[in-house]
C-alpha cells in the first residue's frame, strides 16, 4: 500500500466523523453539480427520507443533485428566489452565502455556502450548510413583542408608538396627507386603584383598551405613554374626523361600564387634539405637547370631555 492510499483511507473516515459531529446540515456538491457527501443532520434538517444508506458509512452514494434539490423546493415558500440564489453562485464560485429560509411548515433555516478551491485556485465545487433556527426566531419575535407591546394592554408601548408615529409623519410629510393627534387621560384613575384596587384598575385599562380599538380604522395607532395615558395617531384624517373620533371614545368610556369581580366600575376619559403639519418642522414631540396643552384644558373645563389644541395669538 503506497503513501498515498494510506492517507485516503485516513482521511475519509476522518472526514465523514467531522461531518457528522456537526450540528449543522452538510452539503457538498462537485464542479459537476453531483453530490458527493451529506451528513445524517443534513437529511434530518430538510426531513428528507432515506430509504437506505450505504453499507461502508464512511462513504456517500455519489448522486446527482436532482432528486435532494427538488425534495428541497416542495418546502421551500419562496422556491424561484431559491433557485435564482443557487444559479448565481453556481455561475460565480467566487461568491459566499449567507441567508435564511423560510419553509412552508413554519421553520426557517439559516444557509451558509462556499466555494471549495485546491491549492491551484482550481474550483472543486461547493459545500452548503443549513441549521435549523426556528425556536431562536420564536424567541426573537417574542422579544420584539415585548420590546413593542405594553404588557399590560397589549397596545403599542410608548417607544414604539413614537417610532412608528415618526414613520406615519415622514410618510404623510412625503404625500401630503395630514395626520391627526389624540392624547387621552382616564379621569380620576387614582381613585379607582384607592377604592377598587389595582388589579380592577388593571382590569379597566385593559377593557378600556379594547373599547377603544374597536372604534379605530385598521391603519389607527393605539399607545399607552403613561399609566392612565394613552394616545392615538389618526395617519390620515382632518379636524373634523379626528374630533369625531375621540368624541366616540369618551362616549363609549362613559357609558359602558367595566366589570371586575361582581363590580361595575364606571370610568370617564379626557381628550386632547391636534393636527400635524405636513411640512418639515413639525415633530411627533411638538404634536403631543400640543395634543398635552389640549387635554389640559379638557381637564381644566371639567373632564370627560374633548378639546382641541387652539393656538393663542397676539391681540
């Protein structure tokens, strides 16, 4: 046995341990586009069904890329995108990969690919890597609802109202259009926590919260900025509607109660509005302070009632 058949029979279980101790799917394909090895994780991360394997596991049936690409695409959401990826770095071996997949049963997979090149820069073909990374998205998403969502209502907290409030207002400053401002304030909420407690005051924000949203057009935004204050983002809209819109959310307030444990609590809200210039020197912040001034004086005049924000100007 010469030196060289010595180091291949080395070398291929070698190989085909390190393959199948990874944790990701392996692929790799030769310049022929033929398959030359793939590792159990591979057919487990596509779920792809072998009917049998060879008898010397060190080795892999040499098969064309076919029958794996076209199990592969049966999954895929966005099969064209796929092949058009795959062609491109077919076409340049040059190029390396790294994208996520998304699969027609949920999953989504993360793929990375290379190049293989000998030590002449000559090209042998590409090696494919695919994990498996559903349950990090989940918890990915998870994070970012938290990140977005009031926990308690599950409006829009108050950073991520402003945010998206920011993006309505460039838009409606690019077409336009002309957005309105509510901020509302539950009157008197202190003394719904003194009397009734704090998991009935818990329990009217969120009523609350699901009253109002009801009421809103689909494109409406609903945020929670403090504890009993929230505001709405009307993103197309005029005077007239914005004040009919916070009229129809002090009225349900006031006439529908909340029931908490055999109690029905009776609450009544405060709303302020304004309108945003569709120019570039108005902010998201100068509109709440307007929308601010605008409730206080709906609280200054009695509560459970709407004002709008009225400009004080030199006699």
């Amino acid at each position: 046995m010469d030196k060289d058949d010595n180091h291949n029979q080395f070398t291929r279980p070698l190989l085909h341990a390190i393959q199948e101790a990874s944790p990701d799917g392996i692929l790799v394909v030769d310049r022929h586009s033929q398959v030359i090895s793939y590792n159990q994780r591979f057919l487990e991360v596509w779920q792809i069904e072998q009917k049998s394997r060879p008898d010397d596991q060190t080795a892999y049936p040499h098969l064309p890329e076919e029958p794996l690409l076209d199990s592969a695409l049966r999954k895929l959401k966005d099969p064209d995108a796929f092949l058009q990826r795959i062609q491109e770095l077919y076409d340049n071996p040059e190029l390396h990969d790294h994208t996520e997949i998304e699969l027609t049963d949920g999953r989504t997979l993360d793929r990375h690919s290379t190049g293989l090149f000998d030590d002449q820069n000559n090209y042998l073909g590409r090696v494919w890597f695919f994990r498996d990374i559903t349950r990090q998205k989940l918890n990915e998403a998870l994070l970012q609802d938290l990140a977005w969502r009031d926990q308690l209502t599950g409006v829009m907290a108050r950073g991520y109202f402003l945010e998206r409030a920011e993006e309505e207002l460039q838009r409606t400053q690019r077409y336009g259009h002309t957005p309105a401002l509510i901020m509302l304030d539950v009157d008197h909420f202190k003394q719904v926590n003194d009397r009734y407690g704090h998991y009935a005051g818990d329990r009217v924000l969120v009523m609350l919260c699901r009253r109002w949203l009801d009421t809103l057009r689909n494109n409406d935004l609903l945020g929670r900025i403090g504890g009993e204050e929230f505001t709405i983002l009307l993103p197309q809209s005029d005077l007239q509607t914005a004040l009919q819109t916070a009229e129809r959310v002090r009225s349900i307030t006031e006439n529908q109660s909340v029931h908490s444990d055999g109690i029905d609590i009776n609450c009544t809200v405060s709303c302020g509005v304004t309108m945003l210039d569709n120019n570039q020197n108005d902010s998201i912040n100068d509109a709440l302070k307007r929308a601010d001034n605008a409730l206080y004086s709906a609280k200054k005049l009695g509560r459970n009632r709407v004002e709008q924000f009225r400009r004080v100007t030199d006699n």
